[in-house]
C-alpha cells in the first residue's frame, strides 16, 4: 500500500477508536509529506466528520511555538461535526485527552484563490466578512506528543478536534484585532490571557499564512470557509466537568462544558 495512504489510514482507525496514536509505522519524511498525509486523511474522514468548513491554524504565538517546540504555523482542517456553538456540552470521553484555546475565528465573504497569490494581511482582511470568539478544541490524541515529530502532528491536523464559536461580529463592528484582549476562564477562574497582537502581530497576519500556504499547494481559501487563527493563550487541558468561557475584548464571549 502507498506510504501516504498507509499513514492516512492509520491516523483515521486511531480518531474514529479515540485510541492514542503511536508513531507510524514508517516514519514520514519532512512536513510537506505530512501535509500529503493530511489531505488523504480528510478524504477518509469526511464520512465520519462530515465536510470540511475550513482550517485552523496552530503555533502562531510565541508562547504555543515555545511550547510544542515548533517555530512556524502549521495548519489542520477543521470539520462540519465538530464545530458548535456557544453553550455546547461536550462529552470529555469522546475526546483522548481534551484541550482548549482562546481564539480569534474569522468568516471569509469571498474565495481566496491560489491565482491571487502571494497574499498580505490587508489583502486577506478585506476577505473577511466576520469574526467570532472562538474555543478551539484540541486533542492530545497520541501516546506521547513530544516524540511524534511536525510532520507526523501535521499529518493529523496538528492538534484539531473542532471548536465552539460565540456570536458573530461584522467586520465594520471589530475593534483593533491587534489590540483585543483574550481571557482563557475555566471553572470561574481567569487561567490565562493573551493578545490579538501574540498571533504572528495580528491574524491577519496568520491568515495570509495561511493562504499562501494554500496556494503553494494549488489549493484555495473559500467564501463561507471558517478559520482559527490560532491561540492567543498556552493550550488548557481539561477533564470531564470542567467549565470554558473565553472573553474577548470587543468581540464577546464563548462558553463550552465538558461533562
């Protein structure tokens, strides 16, 4: 069987068992073979997750780079079943073992296709029709995450279990991303904060990241896609009836339960 889709099949059979992944077989080679794997694992997961509504960007702050030991962004998609809404309860056993982070999520109005690449950060802002509060949910679904290597994380979808997403705020309405002021609260009590500006300066930033990492591959960003673009705070990692709420300066609030 080919490597790629060997590997592909492996990383599904551990999500839908919700069994830890150990390392692969064959180790894969660098993270352009892990973005190959990743995209053969969204083609397997699709039954399952339902279809892919857009991507989530991981380590672009200093204080998740420092962390995971990763220097740049990496990216994941994220799927039509694992997105939620505000006040969703969640079940901690569906989940290996179950993180949050404090996110800026954004709404694109209209495609952003490889063609038009290179992108800017103005450039992508104009794209975005809407911004939401957003938890992103993360799973450290392996035996042991500091050994797995970049490529195999980006192989599957680095971290990514879905999100839950506050109301909707219009792009005419934001106040300065760079500015806003995240609050990572769990059972009552603030545990953490960061800045829109801890995102790569601004997510937008993080944004034409991700286009162009897009583009390189033929690939393109489009209208009604959704985008995480990335932790303002260092990942919280939960158990079973811990409460979330993420307040966002300007852009509202979002709260999960994990039961």
């Amino acid at each position: 069987m080919d490597k790629i889709l060997e590997a592909a099949k492996a990383i599904a059979l551990a999500r839908r068992n919700h069994a830890p992944l150990a390392d692969l077989e064959v180790p894969l080679a660098d993270e352009a073979e892990g973005y190959r794997v990743q995209r053969a694992l969204h083609d397997l997961l699709l039954p399952h997750a339902g279809p892919l509504v857009g991507y989530k960007i991981g380590c672009t702050s200093q204080v998740m780079q420092d962390y995971i030991g990763i220097p740049h962004p990496c990216a994941g998609g994220v799927f039509q079943k694992g997105v939620h809404d505000s006040g969703a309860k969640l079940a901690a056993a569906d989940y290996v073992r179950v993180g949050v982070e404090c996110e800026i999520a954004v709404r694109l109005q209209r495609d952003l296709a490889a063609g038009e690449a290179p992108f800017t950060a103005e450039w992508v802002g104009e794209a975005v029709e809407a911004y939401h509060p957003a938890i992103e949910i993360v799973d450290d679904r392996y035996v042991k995450w500091e050994t797995m290597g970049a490529p195999t994380l980006i192989a599957d979808d680095f971290f990514a279990a879905g999100c839950v997403l506050g109301p909707s705020v219009p792009r005419s309405s934001v106040p300065d991303l760079k500015a806003v002021k995240g609050r990572a609260i769990v059972n009552g009590e603030e545990v953490s904060h960061g800045t829109g500006g801890d995102v790569l300066g601004h997510p937008h930033n993080a944004l034409a990241w991700l286009a162009n990492h897009l583009a390189a591959e033929g690939k393109g960003l489009h209208a009604g896609q959704l985008v995480l673009t990335g932790s303002l705070v260092k990942t919280l990692w939960l158990k079973a009836g811990d409460k979330v709420r993420m307040e966002l300066d300007g852009l509202g609030v979002v709260e999960a339960k994990f039961k």
